[in-house]
C-alpha cells in the first residue's frame, strides 16, 4: 500500500515536472502507472491532494538538512536563540548540501522544475517558487549573517546585501545544472565563492582591496 502511494506520487511529481501542474490529470497519472482512476483514489483525494503531499514532504525534507547541517529551522523572528550558534563551518557544509540537493536529489530537482514550469502560470506555484528558491532564502540568509555580525563572526555590513551577494551564485549554479554541462565544476566554483565570500566578509580578515 505505501509502496504504491509512494509511486503514484513520485510519478505525479515527475509529470508536473516536465509537463506543468495545470497540464497534468489524475487520468494521466493513472495512465503512467497502468491503474485505473479509482485506484489512485484509494491513496489520494484527487490532483491536489498529491500536490499538497509533494509540498508537504519538501518541508519535512528542508527541516531534516537544517537539523542535519545545525543551521535553524525556523525564522528568526520565531526563535531568535537558534541563530547565535552558527558557526562558517556549517554554513559552508549547508550550502554545498543544498546545491547537491536541489541538483542531484530527484525529489527536489523534480520539485524545482515544477515551480520553475508554473510560477508565471499560477500565483501559488510563485509563491512557492519565491519561497523555496528566491526570497526564501536570501532573507534567511540576511537572519543568518544579521547574527553573525552582531556576534563578532562578520564585519559590520548590510545583512541584507551580504546575503544576495552569497546567495546569488549558488541560485545561479542550481539554475545552470539543468543544461549540459551545467554541473560539471559547479561544486568546485561553489566552494571557491564560499571561501572568497568569508575571506573578504569574516571578522578578523582582511578586505577585497588587501587580497
């Protein structure tokens, strides 16, 4: 029974991706799985039900590899105290592990093209986008980095703009991976921005002109 659950939604999942949410029908599900209608009704409600389970384990996964990578789970504004133990150290591992995420994991590269696919054809699917790949991140990196520097672990800076600097290579790297050759090096050139980004931002470090 999970087994087939876990079919029909990875296999939803895997057409959205490629053909857009809005294109898709239960009946096309069924099809790609060579079951009837009324057997996928047995494991979810109807389309939408299958969406909101895709979404509802890409959060449960996010939360696994903040856990994994002792980075906060939630906002900051929820619970500030998280964020005054993070250390270079995790941040450099968290991001390599999100760009191998969204690359490399089949769940949430499939997820990652879905909203990629709608998010000029459906205001949630934007929302979501915005969420996950855009603002999301880079205003948790701004809660990140706000902690370090009033900690002493960064120079004083605008933690909103050291935040796009740092997030904007790595968006650009995920976006790339889909065409060819687009990972080949990235982890490489991933790592070399990290390491530049806390050279030059790092308390106790010299700046870009002393390099």
């Amino acid at each position: 029974m999970a087994d087939t659950k876990e079919r029909i939604l990875m296999t939803a999942l895997h057409l959205f991706a490629r053909d857009g949410y809005e294109a898709v029908s239960v009946s096309s599900i069924a099809g790609e799985l060579a079951m009837t209608k009324g057997a996928l009704y047995k494991h979810y409600k109807n389309k939408r039900d299958i969406f909101d389970s895709i979404v509802k384990r890409m959060y449960q996964i996010d939360a696994e590899q903040a856990r994994k990578y002792q980075v906060p789970e939630e906002k900051a504004e929820d619970r500030p105290e998280a964020y005054e133990t993070i250390s270079l150290d995790s941040i450099r591992s968290f991001t390599a592990a999100q760009y191998l995420f969204w690359t490399e994991d089949e769940f949430a590269s499939e997820f990652r093209r879905m909203l990629t696919l709608e998010q000029y054809r459906n205001a949630e699917m934007s929302e979501l986008y915005k969420s996950c790949l855009t603002a999301g991140p880079v205003a948790y990196m701004e809660d990140i980095f706000r902690a370090m520097i009033k900690n002493g672990i960064l120079k004083e800076a605008d933690p909103g703009q050291l935040a796009l600097e740092y997030y904007a290579p790595l968006y650009l790297l995920i976006s790339l991976a889909d065409h060819p050759g687009g990972r080949d090096q990235s982890l490489t050139v991933l790592k070399n921005h990290m390491e530049r980004f806390i050279q030059c931002n790092a308390a106790g470090t010299r700046g870009k002109d002393s390099l």
